[in-house]
C-alpha cells in the first residue's frame, strides 16, 4: 500500500506545542521511533458518546477529563505519524453484548488500510466469543483489550475460561484493565481478579493496563510471579494520576527489574494533556531511580513493544 505523505495541513486546531519534541525525544535515544500498545480508535458514532462521557466526568471517569485530541481519525492518525509513533494499537472495548465481534471487526479493517496500526481486538463474556476470538486470531490478531470497570464483568467467568487458554496458547497479549482506577467497581476491578485467571493459565500475556493503577504494588508483585505479565505505562507517572495515585517511590527499583516488561502506552487520544507529557514523566523517573536510564527508556518506548506484538521492526 503506497503510504500517504504526513502533513500538519488537515488538522482543524494547532496541536499541542510540546508534541514538537517528541521526534527530538527519541532520537536523541537512538530509536527510529515509538511503539504505543495503548491508543484507541473506535467507530465514530461510539467514540463520540465515550468523549461525551468523559466530558460530564461520569460515573466511571469520576472527575474532570478534558479529551486533548478532539479531531478526526485521519487528522488523529496523521499525527501520530507526525510525533513518530511508528506502530500503534486499535484498542477497543465492549460494554455490552453484542458488540465485541463489530468492535474487532472496525480495528481489524483499520489495520488493512494503515500498515502501521497493529492487528487490534477484543471479546466480552457472551456466547460465541471463543468463535470470534479465534476467529480475530485467523485474521492476524496481535493484541486484544479487555475494560472489565467499563464492561461490568468479571474476568474468571467461566464462559471466558477456554478463550484464556486459546490466548495463552497462542502467545497473544491482552491490554486488561482491571485497576480500580479511575473508579472502582466491586466484583469486576483489582488484582484478585486477574490473579485468578492466571492461576489457571500462568502462560498468559497480560498486559496490565496504567500499571494497575491505583494496586500498584500488587500487579508489581504480579509480574514478579507470572514471568509473562507486563505492565503498560498507560498515563502512569503523568502529573494527572500522580495528583491522585501516585507510584509509589518504593516501588520504583522493582519497577526496573522489570525492564523488560514495561511497555509504552498513552491512551491517545482519550488524554487530558499533550502526548508529550507521557515521555516527558517516564524520562523523570531518572530522578528518583538511577536504572530507570536511557536504556530503560529505549526498551519502554522501543524494544519490548516490538518483542511483545512480535513485529520485528529494528531500531
């Protein structure tokens, strides 16, 4: 497919200043650029009612949002490709039945028109899904995302427990967000829940979305025990989590012997500041812990995302 130049020329508003530097950011590590495993793309008329959720800070959200990037998928992929986000997700989420095999559908077909958007999915607990879970996974599949705060679900249900085995099977990631961040849902958030899932299938490929946020040291300890567990960085360390849940410091060393599996995420475009502040709070960290140095940073942004979605890209 003959890639179409990238120009700033159709955005509808000047984007963020401080998105100018995210190409000086990671050149100056040495990288051809960034590998996001947590950006969402959704059917518009779907995108437009989760903005609207986010902007009467609703039940789920549970305090002031404002969406930064408020423009068009093209205008939305463009700059992705302006900042030199090379590979980046499709994340989608049902909260209902019914919609999970449309939702994979969308992200599926977005990936066969734009070579850079990684082959995205996702299932609920109804019937059929271990069908469209298989079938996602025939049509090149790289990674699933599951919200069980959004869609109201437990993740041991016992309807889903084959489909976690296909997946452990097959060595495919799956972004869960299962934190109690921004809000709690009893029954269907925190680390239990997960714990539990890996217990029966401990050769899955979770992907703890925003570090598990706000169980931190849980999903920490998680990852310590379940060797193939990651944790995305998903708005963690940013000054709007940090303001209400922040990493604990002591935490931090343990975050970096976890190196390898610490994986770039931002959540563009569902974020209440530039992208660039994203980069900008893990290349602080340096400040509180020495390992989490260039090198860290390099695999973050760069080299454990190409390993985990299996894209054999080379920097």
């Amino acid at each position: 497919m003959e890639e179409v130049p990238v120009t700033l020329a159709a955005l509808p508003a000047d984007p963020p200043a401080e998105d100018a530097v995210v190409p000086e950011f990671w050149q100056r590590l040495g990288l051809p650029g960034l590998i996001d495993i947590h950006a969402h793309f959704l059917p518009d008329r779907m995108l437009r009612r989760v903005w609207a959720h986010f902007d009467e800070a609703g039940p789920l959200i549970g305090r002031r949002w404002p969406i930064t990037y408020r423009w068009s998928q093209p205008d939305r992929l463009e700059h992705l490709r302006r900042m030199g986000v090379r590979r980046f997700t499709a994340l989608t989420y049902a909260h209902r039945p019914g919609m999970a095999a449309d939702l994979t559908d969308f992200a599926l077909d977005l990936a066969e028109r734009e070579p850079d958007c990684v082959p995205s999915a996702t299932f609920f607990p109804e019937p059929g899904v271990l069908a469209q879970v298989r079938s996602a996974l025939a049509r090149g599949a790289r990674v699933f995302k599951i919200h069980a705060q959004v869609g109201g679900f437990d993740i041991r249900e016992e309807i889903l427990d084959d489909v976690w085995g296909l997946l452990a099977e097959a060595a495919v990631p799956v972004v869960v967000h299962i934190g109690s961040d921004p809000v709690a849902r009893d029954g269907f958030t925190g680390p239990d829940k997960l714990d539990g899932v890996l217990r029966r299938h401990p050769s899955l490929v979770a992907v703890v979305a925003h570090m598990g946020s706000p169980e931190y040291a849980e999903f920490v300890e998680l990852a310590e025990r379940y060797p193939r567990v990651h944790m995305d960085t998903t708005m963690a360390f940013t000054d709007f989590f940090e303001e209400r849940a922040p990493f604990p410091k002591n935490l931090l060393p343990r975050l970096a012997d976890l190196g390898d599996r610490v994986v770039l995420g931002s959540d563009y475009p569902n974020i209440p500041y530039p992208y660039a502040h994203q980069l900008e709070a893990l290349a602080r960290l340096r400040e509180k812990e020495s390992r989490l140095d260039d090198d860290w940073l390099r695999a973050v942004c760069w080299s454990n995302g190409d390993r985990l979605l299996e894209l054999g890209a080379s920097a």
